[in-house]
C-alpha cells in the first residue's frame, strides 16, 4: 500500500483544528485534520449536561459565521459543536473523523514527520497538534481511593442524578467548580466547595457582558504572564441567562465555603486558613473591573447607564466569618468529592525535540522550536484568549502566516539549480 502524504496534517478536529483548516484552506495549504471522535468531540462528550457557553454567542464564535438566534443568549454545550460541525461543513474542511493519532515521529535526516494513526501512516511536512488547552484531567493525589467516598474530576461530571446520594465536596472554584457546586445546591444537595485565589468579573456592568469590557480594556490580549507567575482561574457563568459569580451569596444561601484543600488524614480533610483572604481578592479583582470600566466609560463619553448597585457586597455567610478548617467526610456525610482542579496538556505522543523537563511545548507563539511542528489552542499561547472560541481563531491565522512562510523557504531553488533546470 502506498503511503498516504499530505503538506500540512492537523491532529485534533475541534475549534482550534477547524480554524487551522479555515486558515490553511484561504492560503492554499494542502491539509487534512484527523480527529479521534467527531467533530469538537469534547463538547460533546467531556462536559456537564447542562453546560451552556461562558460568553454571549456574539462573542463566543468565529468571525465567519453567527450562531443563529439571540446574540445576547448563553450557548448550549451541544450547540456550540453543532456550530463548528456547520462550520467544517461550510468551509468543506478535509477533516476526517474517527482517526486517532497514536504517534508522531521526526524523520531522521530529512524534514517532516511519520504519522502513526489508527488507520495507517501518513507522511507529512508539517504538523499542528490541535489537540486542546484542557487534555489531561488533574487530580491531585490527596484522597486515598479507598476513603469510602466517590471521586471524579469535574470532566467527568454529567448531572446531579448521577451521583450517590449524600453531600458533595467540590473542590476548585472556577468557573467549572463554582457551575457544578451551583447546580447541586439547586438539586437539593447539601455542598461543600473549596475556593482558592480567583478573579472573578461582573458578568455584565453598565449595560455590557464582561467580555465586552475585557474585549475594549485590552485584557483578552494580555500577554502571556512571565514563567513563575502563579496561574490564577477565573470564576464567571452564562448559567441562567449568565450571573456574576458571587461566593458570598452562594454561602447565605447554604454553601458551606473552605479554604484551599490541604491535606488527608484519617477520613479529614485540612483546609488552608485563607479562604476570607481568597474572597477578598477575588472581591478586589471585581471592584478593579468596575473602575476601569468607569475610567473608560468616562475617558470615552459613553452613554451607558450608571449601575451603583454593582458595588453592594453581601454580608459575609457564618462560613467566612467562622472558617472551617477541618471536615470528617463521613462525619459531614459527604458521599462524593469533585475535584474541578483543572487539566494539563499531554503530548507524550510527539516523539520530537521539542518539549521542556515537564512534558509543556516548547514554542513561540504556537511555532515550536523543533521545524514543521505547530500548536495550537494552548492555555496562553499568544494571549489570555488563546485558548477560548474566538482567541484559537487568531491564533490559527498567524500559524497559517507561518507555515506559508516556511513553505516558501522550502519551495525556493537556487540559482546553481534553476539553471540546471533550465539546461
Ligand atoms: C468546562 C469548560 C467550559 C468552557 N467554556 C468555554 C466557553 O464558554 N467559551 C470559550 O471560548 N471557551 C470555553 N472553554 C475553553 C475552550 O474553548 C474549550 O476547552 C475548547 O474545547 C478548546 O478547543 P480546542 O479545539 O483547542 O480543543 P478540544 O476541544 O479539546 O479539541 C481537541 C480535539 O482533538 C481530538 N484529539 C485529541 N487527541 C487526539 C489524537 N491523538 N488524535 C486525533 N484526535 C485527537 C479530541 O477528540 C478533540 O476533539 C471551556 C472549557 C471547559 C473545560
């Protein structure tokens, strides 16, 4: 069987892989995208049931097409990949799906790379590995397995009804964490979630969603932080119609909120006394968004409406002012613990030179330092929207700039040849 070989193979059919193929396809790059399962699989099948997107779908899609209906409105999970699909389709991207790409290897002493997919090898220059921000659930290892509660990590959470009955420790409060604990309050569960450092924006001030503030004061496009700089999630929800985030009021109303969780040891979990100084913080983060958003609105003479009431805080719940610092899981009656502690990028199936001592790209951009090998859809990778719906789009194009670029490189003979050809 001949090997199949292609200019430029995408692994991973999700937004970041449908806008490489949009931008690829415009600079008539040959390509073709593989995806394991079906088009942004991950919507699909690695969220919660009543997941709906965290910004308004006039914000939340690419520039090529809207979603249909209210532009104000949260999108559904299954929406939004029901989106990229109609996307893919529009653009008639080369995206095959079902195909899984067990392995990328360098060519020794010459360009590119063998592809080992589940259905061949395939021969290509160059590689995106678009295989998403969020790859590898993180669990730390805390809760012996045999604690007698049951353990998932927020990727793996569907609906309340799923769980065994009794009380729920959620641990991690961004916007998964906070979504999830939310949820099974409103189920009628008794919820225990354990909040860290956050930034948590209004969901909308003076008339306009926070990701029209964070869009016109220039924080999508924030850099990446400096390497040390302690990762800091972020607390919004579109849930209902999109709220702002608000862990004070979650506490009035029956949440009880922890410190960071520390430590396990005989069925008890320890938790940091920081919880007050967590909130106070994410507090800071909520009124600094406020006052800038005053400072533009005056700055720019913009004619929306003042909304004093943003500022108003809620009083602190029994749980801030007299902080649990200890919990017996049996003793609270806790059945289940969720952990919404976030993810890791996995890129054991690249076998290149191109990655630092723990495993994370090493890259400019999303152009790595190993020729020929591109990412794309990496927390950070050009900017804090890198890894959301419309930042991977502008990602893609400058990674697409780049390939042309190298192309073009490869493409040019030399003098010494063209005479030869000429002759
Ligand atoms: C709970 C949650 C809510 C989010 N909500 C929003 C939101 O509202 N708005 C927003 O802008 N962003 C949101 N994000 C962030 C981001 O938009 C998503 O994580 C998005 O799925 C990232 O898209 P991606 O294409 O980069 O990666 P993914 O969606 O992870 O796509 C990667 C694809 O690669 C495939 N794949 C992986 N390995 C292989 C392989 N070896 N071979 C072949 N295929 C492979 C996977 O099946 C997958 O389809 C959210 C993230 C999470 C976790």
């Amino acid at each position: 069987m001949p090997v199949e070989k292609i200019d430029t193979l995408v692994v991973g059919g999700g937004q970041a892989g449908v806008a490489m193929s949009e931008h690829l396809g415009k600079a008539g790059v040959p390509h073709l995208v593989l995806e394991r399962g079906r088009i942004a699989e991950r919507w699909r099948s690695e969220r919660w049931d009543s997941l709906v997107a965290n910004g308004p779908a006039w914000h939340d899609r690419f520039p090529g097409m809207e979603f249909p209906g209210d532009p104000d409105a949260f999108v559904a999970k299954e929406q939004v990949a029901e989106y990229f699909a109609a996307y893919a389709e529009k653009l008639g991207a080369p995206i095959r799906c079902g195909v899984e790409v067990r392995e990328v290897r360098r060519n020794a002493g010459r360009p590119g790379f063998a592809v080992t997919t589940s259905q061949g090898v395939i021969e290509a220059n160059r590689v995106v590995a678009a295989t998403g921000p969020f790859q590898k659930p993180l669990v730390p290892a805390l809760i012996p397995a045999d604690a007698g509660v049951t353990q998932l990590h927020s990727s793996g959470y569907r609906n309340p009804d799923q769980l065994p009955p009794g009380a729920v420790l959620v641990i991690g409060a961004g916007s998964s964490g906070v979504q999830i604990a939310d949820e099974l309050m409103r189920a009628g569960r008794k919820v225990y979630l354990s909040v860290g450092p956050h930034d948590r924006p209004p969901r909308s001030y003076r008339g306009r969603d926070f990701c029209w503030w964070l869009g016109v004061l220039g924080k999508w496009d924030m850099a990446a932080p400096a390497p040390g700089t302690e990762h800091v999630t972020i607390a919004v929800s579109g849930a209902r119609g999109g709220e702002t985030v608000d862990f004070r009021r979650l506490g009035n109303r029956g949440m009880v909120l922890l410190g960071r969780t520390e430590g396990y040891g005989d069925g008890s979990l320890n938790f940091s006394p920081d919880l007050r100084r967590n909130l106070d913080r994410g507090d800071e983060n909520y009124l600094s968004l406020l006052d800038e958003a005053d400072a533009h609105i005056a700055s720019n003479g913009l004619d929306l409406p003042e909304e004093p009431e943003a500022r108003k805080r809620e009083p602190d719940p029994d749980c801030v002012t007299d902080p649990l610092l200890e919990l017996n899981l049996a003793g609270a009656g806790i059945a289940t613990v969720i952990w919404a502690t976030g993810f890791a990028v996995d890129f054991g199936w690249i076998r290149a030179d191109a990655f630092d001592e723990r495993g994370r790209p090493l890259h400019q951009r999303g152009v790595s330092v190993q020729p020929g090998l591109y990412f794309l859809g990496l927390p950070w990778q050009s900017r804090r929207g890198s890894s959301f719906i419309w930042g991977v789009w502008h990602d893609a194009r400058h990674i697409a700039e780049q390939i042309v670029i190298q192309r073009k490189y490869f493409d040019y003979q030399g003098k010494a040849q063209r005479t030869l050809q000429e002759a």
